[in-house]
C-alpha cells in the first residue's frame, strides 16, 4: 500500500505546484497599478489613478503625456483585445489562428483597410498626430518594458505582442465604421433577389420605411438579367467578411433641455447598441491635463474619449445608418482580365501583391486589386477560383466605393475636438470634421442649450443614378459615379426645439420636406416610438426617470404582434398552455416570462413559412436578417401571394401559415425548456453572451472566457437585445442575445458627480481579474457606476527616465 500512498503525495504535490505556478503568474500577468516608475517616453509624467471599479483617472501636464499615459492604461488593462483590434485592422488574422482565418485576411487585404489607413496617416497633422504617436508610444512601451508576463491568450496561442503604429489607430477607426454599416450587404441580397423575383416584391420583402413610398429605381431585376449576372457573385467575400451592419442593431440617446428637468438643468442618455465582447468594447477613464477635462467611454485602440462629458458639454450618439457604401459591377475584359471597362474605354486594374502568414500552414498570396471606384472586394476570399468563386474566366468583378475609405480621413482630429468643445454650438463646428460612420450625435452644455446633428461624409448621386444605390451599379457608366459630397452644414440637425427634448433611435431623423438623401434604409421606429412615449408622459425627468427609461423592455412590435399569434390555432397538445401564456402578456419583454419566448419562436418560424419559398432555401439558410417589417406588413394586408407555398400544391392561406408556424414553435419549445409552457423562460434562451475572440468557439475554453447572463428586452425594446434567430455555428442555441447597449451613461450637465456610466462586462481583459467581470451583473440590472465622483484606491506614477 506504501507505493499508492506515494502516488497519492506524487498527484498532490504535482496540484500544489500547478497551483502554485498558476497563482505566480496570474500575479505576474496582473499589471503594476501602485508606486512609483520610472518609464521611457515621458516628457513630464503622467499619475493613474484606479477607483474600486477599476477605472482610471489619467492626470498629465500635457496633451502627449495624457495620450501616452492612456494607451499605457490600455495595453496594462486590455492588450489581448488591443492585439486583435490590430490584428482585424491589417488582416492577420491567420498569424495567430491558423488556415479558419485566411480567407477573413483575404477580404481585409482585399477592402486596403490597413493600406488605406497608412495612407490617411501620412496626411494627419498638429495635435491628432502628436496624440496618435504618443498613444502608440505608450502601448509599445509598456510592453516593452513593464510588461512581467503575457495575457493568457497569448501563451495558449504561443504569440507575442505586436508592435502597435498610428495607422492601426486609424485602421480601427475604420474597422468601427465598418461595423456600422451595411448598405454593401443590402445591395448585394437585393441583387440576389434580382434574380429571382421582380422589383414589387423586393420591394415587398425589403420594405420601405413605415409611412414611406419605395424609391423610385430602373428595373434592375431586367437588368441583372440581362447582364447574366452569376448569382454566386461576391458570396464568399460576404461570407469572409467580418460582421457588418447587423439588422436590428441600432443605438438610443435622449437630451432633455433644463425646462423638461427636475433640475432646471440639461440631462442627456445614451446607449450604443453594438457587438457584446468579453472583454467590453468600451473602457471608461478620466482624462486630465491643462486645457482638458474629460470622461467617458473609451476604445482600445484609439486616443479619445469618444462618449462623454467634459467641463462644459455631455455628447452621445446614435448610428445614422447612411448610405455610404457602393458597389460596382466592374466589366472584366473578356479577352484580358487585366482591365476592366470604363466610360472612356479599358483600363488596367490598380494591383499589388500580399503575403498572408498562416500558423502551421505555408504562407498564402494574393493579387489585391482596385477600380476607379475602390478596392475590389469580390477578388476575397478565392482568388484562384475566380472571383465568384465558380467561374473560371468571370465576366464582372464588384468594387466598393465607401466615404470611410477617403484619403484625407479627419475622424480622430473631429474626436479630439469634440473633447475640448466648451459649448453647443463649439461641438457642432466640430462635427464637420466627422467622416465616418456618421452618427446622431445628441449634445448638451451647461449654459443650458441641447442639439443633435447628424455628423459624417454623405455622397451625393447624381438624377440620373436610377438605381438610388439599393442595388451594384454599372461601373462603365458615369451616371453612376459619386457627384460629390453634401456640404457638413447641410445634414440633419435639431438645436433647441420648444418641446424641450431631442431623442434618436435609429429612425428617419427628418421629416418628407428634406431635399437630401441620407438612406433609405432606416431602422424600425419602435424604440423611438416607446422613447417619445416615455418623454412625454411627464413634464419633467430626472435621471432616475431616464435609468428607468434604460431598462424599459416593453416592446411596442410585440404588441403589434400579439393580435395574429392570439388568432393561432394548433392541435399540438401544449397549445391551450402555450395561448394561455400570452392572453395576458403585455409586450413586456421580461426574462422570467414565457410569452415573449413563444412570440419569437413563432415569428422565426412565420417568417421562414412566409418567404423561404420565394428565397430559395440555398439563400435563406444563408441569412441571418430579421425580416420582421415585411412579415408585419403580408400579415396586415393577408397577402395571399406571400403565404402561399410555392413548394406545395395546394394554395395555402395566411391563417394557416400562422397557425403552422405555432406548432412548429411549441415542438421547438418542448424539446428546448421541456413540457410545461408555463415553466419556460425567455432569459434561460435569450442570454446576453459577451463572446471572446476566439476561445468562444474552443468550448473547453469558452467557460473560463465567455461571459454570460439572462436578460429581457429584444430586438425593438429601448433596453434593446437583439434576437439572434440563427442558429449559433458552435453551439446550435438560438435566440442569443450577442448586441445590445454594449455602454449606458445619463449624463446631468447641472451636478456632474451625478452623471453615471455602465458597459458590459469589466474594466480589465484578463480572466483572472477581479475587474474582469465586475460589471455583468450590475449592466444586466441596469445599475450605474459615478463617472466622475471617485476615490483613488491604486495609485501608479510614471515618471520619465
């Protein structure tokens, strides 16, 4: 027995060890946050100063310092995240994840985001570019130099840091608008459509806004047909292409003039709807030097505070969702594919070469190649195949031409004189630096005025562009060329309206009468809808009213609902049960309930009865759009062309397409929560998943990365969590909540200290962190932390060597 015994001490003292080395280098890979050091890079010095929650309070003498000392925050805090941004930026990927990633760098090589982001580099100047360097500065020397141990994704994933430049600022800085807009995607499943169906009933399936006629266009379903345009065109650059413009997504703020407050003075919301990641996109700090005081959300990766409130203004914004985004069919020459077809006759396609490194795989080159109009995108992910990725010898490449590619690009100088605006109508001057994504943007000041502008680069198209860039335009034709660029006094804009408020959610910010075109493309007006409600229900607010307004998850578009899914009839066995759980729901769309779980499976289920047919199940299976405008409005009008099955023989009606589509949802619902509806949860499926990149998708991983809860709210609440209708590709579970307010902040321009803020997760990005996950809770509570009353609990002063 002696020998079991010593196995037994041997299995120990191997967990102590392991233990132990797992505490030493947890403790190592923890940044320094207290004392005094003595840095590289410094021209004064810079104190940061953590409260309990982890946030900072980043105090220099001047504007380089202040940058440097922020991104050294950034890099001690979040350098895996800061790692990735760069990554995405410049298209290596497949560096650090191996050949699951090439043909993501393939189309980020393709779209020159890091090419046109050197580029733009080289034309900024005065303080943007001092700020850009300096920010950089500090990230690589902290890695450098004051770095003890890697973040674990690093070590599991055998890297080390890169070297951070100014460009992979500005690279962010587009990858961020990217992520904001999706016109490109649109055009091209319009396109798809094209070629299926005619106009009305594109038209019909991609509505217009409510109360809205569709635009006027050519019949570019006649014409995509008669250009023989292979249907597989640009698909697999969709596929590789990092998420963009996800329907549903959308933001809110809100800013009551003093004579609508409880205070008398200005009081301003906001919350960003955006991707969930663990960590948070946002990190919140103070910045403090002479000439500036600032607070509020920050983005690894960039030099700004680029949601916040300083001395004199609060500011939030909202994604305008413009059309800045074109495609072109570029004609290839049928004899040398080495030209493409202009107005004045064939050009050569612009070209040059990129070598993509792929981990445990031989390197990958590519022929990146652009048109008069932009990079074209359609050469990604399969170049050697085509650029269909069918045929060998294509006839038409897509190019993209889009305003956040622009050389010059003044985005980060507008940031930066957004943080030192010192009143309303400051702000709005500097607004017309903004290029790109162009944003709501909802100010306050303290001499008591509010405004919102709609600040960013808008094309302008000129009357002959008969195709109103819903759809790929010719590329040889010069009726399609941009004309231009609508002047930045001219967007929309509200200052001081006698309603005493200005709220935007996504919805069509001006009225018929405009005479410029923004987008057609407007999000559903329901959150804006519940905001206006809530606004005018009483005189006057108080910030206790508007973190109330936050964590609203009544659903006006439920309630629209609930008169045809009440209509439902169904043998299924739970289906009294199931009816019974909605008789007395009210559009709340709260976690612990089971009706707002059965309203949205059977709209996924309708939705795929009602339109799939006509799709095509090869591109429904390939979408993950809501079609929730158009089923509303076949619903409304019983449209019997729409409800019927092509697929089938008889004729079906309308009423037995909802009917069908409740069974389907109850066999879905009792093998996903079991036999009792009343025993079914919308939070134990609707869960806010802050994913990791990438050990969400390695599950042994994703417990210890991936950051989890229950939440109400969906897709049309101003608490909004989107419902992801598609099925995860990891773990199969539907209905996710992966968008929402990935940052909530009220602002009160009156008593600062009690302006509050709240995002998704945590301030630091290391798992092991007591700040890694300090926010989930409170964030899905709807709770704030003070963004400006705090008390120093760690203090780190830098000192130049």
């Amino acid at each position: 027995m002696k020998w079991i015994r010593r196995v037994v001490w041997a299995v120990l003292l191997l967990v102590v060890v392991a233990l132990g080395a797992g505490v030493f280098y947890a403790t190592r890979a923890l940044p320094q946050t207290e004392g005094r050091v003595q840095v590289r890079g410094l021209r004064e010095g810079v104190t940061i100063e953590r409260d309990a929650h982890g946030i900072p309070t980043i105090r220099a003498g001047n504007l380089h310092d202040l940058m440097w000392g922020l991104g050294f925050a950034h890099a001690q805090d979040r350098l895996w995240q800061i790692e990735t941004h760069q990554r995405i930026g410049a298209g290596r990927l497949a560096e650090a994840f191996g050949e699951a990633a090439v043909k993501t760098d393939q189309f980020l090589r393709a779209l020159a985001v890091r090419e046109t982001a050197r580029r733009q580099w080289e034309s900024v100047q005065g303080d943007a570019r001092l700020a850009l360097q300096a920010y950089a500065d500090g990230i690589n020397t902290y890695v450098r130099d004051h770095m003890q141990a890697r973040p674990p994704e690093f070590l599991i994933l055998g890297l080390q840091p890169t070297t951070w430049e100014p460009a992979d600022s500005l690279a962010w800085a587009i990858m961020m608008a990217w992520d904001l807009g999706g016109n490109w995607n649109a055009e091209l499943l319009r396109m798809r459509l094209a070629l299926r169906l005619p106009v009305e009933r594109i038209n019909e399936v991609m509505p217009p806004y409510p109360g809205t006629q569709p635009l006027p266009t050519a019949d570019y379903a006649r014409l995509f047909r008669e250009l023989k345009v292979d249907p597989n065109l640009g698909q697999q650059a969709e596929l590789a292409a990092p998420e963009s413009g996800v329907d549903g997504v959308g933001s809110n703020n809100w800013v009551l003039a003093g004579t609508r407050t409880s205070t008398g003075a200005p009081l301003l919301g906001n919350d960003p709807h955006l991707k969930l990641s663990a960590p948070a996109l946002w990190y919140f700090a103070r910045l403090e030097a002479p000439g500036l005081r600032v607070a509020g959300a920050t983005m690894p990766g960039l030099p700004m505070v680029v949601l916040g409130q300083n001395e004199h203004i609060a500011w939030g914004f909202t994604n305008t969702g413009p059309d800045v985004q074109d495609l072109y069919l570029e004609e290839i020459h049928p004899e040398d594919p080495s030209r493409y077809r202009t107005p004045e006759g064939w050009r050569p396609f612009e070209t040059r070469e990129e070598i993509i490194k792929v981990k445990g795989s031989g390197d990958v080159r590519m022929t990146v190649r652009s048109t008069r109009h932009g990079p074209v995108i359609s050469d990604a992910p399969d170049v050697a195949d085509g650029l269909t990725g069918a045929a060998r010898r294509p006839r038409y490449a897509l190019a993209m031409r889009w305003t956040a590619l622009d050389v010059p690009n003044t985005t980060v100088e507008a940031g930066l004189a957004l943080n030192r605006a010192r009143s309303v109508d400051e702000f709005l001057r500097a607004s017309a630096l903004h290029v790109a994504p162009m944003q709501n943007m909802a100010v306050a000041d303290r001499a008591g005025r509010i405004a919102m502008v709609a600040a960013g680069r808008v094309p302008l198209r000129g009357p002959q562009h008969d195709l109103k860039g819903l759809v790929p335009a010719l590329g040889w034709e010069a009726r399609y060329d941009w004309t231009g660029y609508l002047d930045p006094g001219l967007t929309p804009r509200e200052v001081d309206p006698a309603r005493g408020w200005i709220a935007t959610a996504n919805q069509r910010i001006h009225g018929p009468d405009y005479p410029h075109f923004i987008t057609s493309e407007w999000a559903l007006p329901y959150r804006q809808q519940r905001i206006e409600e809530w606004l005018e229900a009483r005189p006057r607010h108080d910030m206790d009213s508007l973190a109330r307004l936050h964590a609203d998850v009544t659903s006006l578009a439920a309630r629209k609902m609930l008169s045809h899914v009440r209509k439902a009839r169904s043998d299924h066995p739970l289906a009294a049960a199931a009816l019974a759980q909605l008789e007395a729901f009210d559009g709340r769309m709260e976690a612990d309930r089971a009706a707002p779980l059965i309203l949205w499976s059977w709209t996924r289920h309708l939705q795929a009865l009602l339109f799939a047919d006509e799709l095509g199940d090869k591109l429904w299976g390939s979408l993950n759009r809501n079609f929730y405008d158009a089923m509303e409005q076949v619903l409304q009008r019983q449209d019997a062309w729409w409800c019927d099955d092509k697929r089938t023989t008889p004729i079906e009606s309308c009423q037995q397409m909802v009917d069908q589509a409740l069974t389907l949802a109850l066999d879905e619902l009792q093998q996903l929560q079991g036999p009792d509806p009343g025993a079914w949860r919308w939070g134990q499926a609707h869960q806010a998943r802050s994913e990791h990149r990438p050990f969400s998708k390695v599950p042994a991983l994703a417990r210890f990365f991936e950051l989890r809860t229950p939440v109400g709210g969906d897709t049309y609440t101003v608490n909004a969590a989107r419902v992801n209708l598609a099925a995860d590709a990891v773990t199969g579970e539907r209905y996710l909540n992966e968008h929402g307010p990935s940052l909530r902040a009220l602002y009160d321009l009156g008593d600062p200290a009690q302006s509050r803020v709240m995002h998704s997760t945590g301030q630091s990005g290391l798992p092991f962190s007591r700040w890694y996950r300090s926010f989930v809770g409170p964030w899905a509570e709807v709770a704030y932390v003070p963004l400006w009353a705090s008390q120093a609990k760690e203090v780190l002063s830098l000192e130049p060597r």
